[in-house]
C-alpha cells in the first residue's frame, strides 16, 4: 500500500483481534447458550438437542449437526425486513448456516451422538462486520455446553467434541494484511478472506473473494498466516469461558465410566421371606 500503514479503530495492530467476550449459560431454556461479542458484532447462540434426525439417517445410529442464522431486524444502522416476511431465508443467509453447520461438524463425532440432532441457532444482535466468523466461535462453546451436560448425565457413552473450532476474518487492504476486519475495512478491503479452522491450525473452511483485484498465492497465505494465529488466540477465549464445564469433562473421562450395577434378585430386595422390609 501506498503510504503508511492504515490506522486502525482502537489503535489496533495489524495483527490483533477486536476485543473479544464469551459469556455462556445466556438462555434458560437451551441446552448450551454463548453470546459471543466482538467489537460491535454480538450474536446469540443457542444449541438444542432433539431426539430425532433428518430422514437419511433415520436407522444408521449416527446424529446430525445443523445450523440457522438471522439477523434481528435493527442489528444493522437501518432497520431490515425479517425474512420470514419474504416467506424464506435470502441467499446470503442459506449460506452463511451451511458454512456454521460444515464448520462445526467438523468438530463433533457425529456416530456418538446415536440418532440426536443438534441445532445451532444463532441470532446477530448487532453487527458490525464478522457476524458468520463470530457464530462458529460462539456455535463451538455453545454446542460443548450442550453435549457436556448429554456426557454428564450419562446419555452419551463417549465424549463426542473431536476438535476445537473457530474462525475469523482476514484480507487486505491495499498492500496489508488484516486480521478480523472491521466493517469500514471490510468494505475498503481489497481481498477479503474468512477462514473456519481448529485452533490447532487445521484448516476447515477458507471463503475467500478478490473484491477489487486478482491476488498471489503469497500473499493468500500472508492472510492464512494471520487468521490461523487469530483462531489460535479466540480458543483461549473459548477455553476461558467453558474452563469449568470442561473440567468436569475431563474428569469424568479420566475417571471413565462404572459399568452398570448388575440388577439385584427379588429375593435379596425384599428380605427374607417372612419379613417385610
């Protein structure tokens, strides 16, 4: 880029995230809730289990993981049409919930969860650019939430979260690389990249779009580099946030499980004849 590097809201580095919160256990009813903020973007996630699955795997014993978005209708500066009004969700949105669903399946072994559905239903409140990225990230810690206490209370016969998952934008602006682009940024970005991976650094997902010009290989992995440190840095803010409920994971894993009690006879729960208990 021509000139100095571009100033950034806050002062941030080229290289940092928004500030970036966790809170879960946000609705009473769900089985796992997040909201996750970052920067301006707030979305609500909340995870369902059903004891159903979608026809094609009715039978296989294997469970299913999906995902739906919306966007309340004032998230953004000017007020939007609900698109239930429009009698189904638009374009954009039927992507972004195969994008969270693709993403978090990733993270979950679905035969452990026999014939279960797991449904991520993730509401912007507001957003300001990075609402998709921010849904998988709350989507993981919500989904956890939800399959610790199936584990915890014994419905579920192995702990079934394979991976940890989350995901960030990064592009270019000009000549530099970004990461977690705001939204001025987000509209001045030359190639603009979101990037769904676990936070060991494999990837799940790369969306990424060349909106002003063509771009190198090079310079795609400069933006790849940024965002694989950047999904490194919000697990520790997952981490952060399920410290707890993990923890109780991990020891009932390391405990393991007690093999059924074997049932006793009639004879030895009632006494011996004669006696009444």
């Amino acid at each position: 880029m021509n000139g100095a590097p571009r100033a950034r809201a806050l002062g941030r580095r080229a290289d940092a995230l928004r500030p970036t919160t966790i809170e879960i256990e946000v609705s009473k009813w769900a089985e796992g809730s997040a909201l996750i903020a970052t920067g301006d973007t707030r979305v609500l996630v909340t995870a369902s289990v059903e004891a159903r699955v979608p026809g094609f795997l009715a039978g296989s014993g294997r469970g299913w993981l999906t995902a739906e978005y919306s966007m309340l209708p004032r998230a953004t500066a000017t007020r939007s049409a609900r698109e239930v009004s429009q009698g189904r969700p638009s374009g954009r949105t039927a992507e972004i919930q195969r994008l969270i669903g693709r993403g978090l399946r990733a993270a979950v072994d679905l035969a452990a969860l026999g014939e279960r559905t797991l449904t991520l239903d993730c509401d912007v409140l507001q957003a300001d650019a990075g609402t998709r990225t921010a849904a998988v990230t709350g989507g993981w810690v919500a989904a956890v939430l939800a399959l610790s206490k199936l584990y915890l209370a014994g419905d579920l016969a192995r702990w079934p979260v394979v991976a940890q998952v989350a995901a960030v934008s990064a592009g270019l602006v000009g000549e530099q690389a970004l990461l977690d682009l705001g939204f001025d940024e987000g509209q001045a970005a030359d190639v603009d990249v979101n990037v769904v991976a676990t936070t060991d650094g494999r990837l799940v997902e790369v969306q990424g779009t060349g909106e002003r010009r063509l771009f190198a290989r090079a310079e795609l992995d400069r933006v790849l580099d940024l965002a694989l440190a950047g999904i490194a840095e919000l697990g520790r803010a997952q981490q952060a946030a399920l410290a707890s409920r993990l923890a109780e994971v991990e020891d009932l894993r390391a405990r393991g499980r007690r093999a059924p009690a074997a049932p006793r006879s009639e004879r030895g729960l009632w006494g011996p004849p004669g006696k009444t208990p």
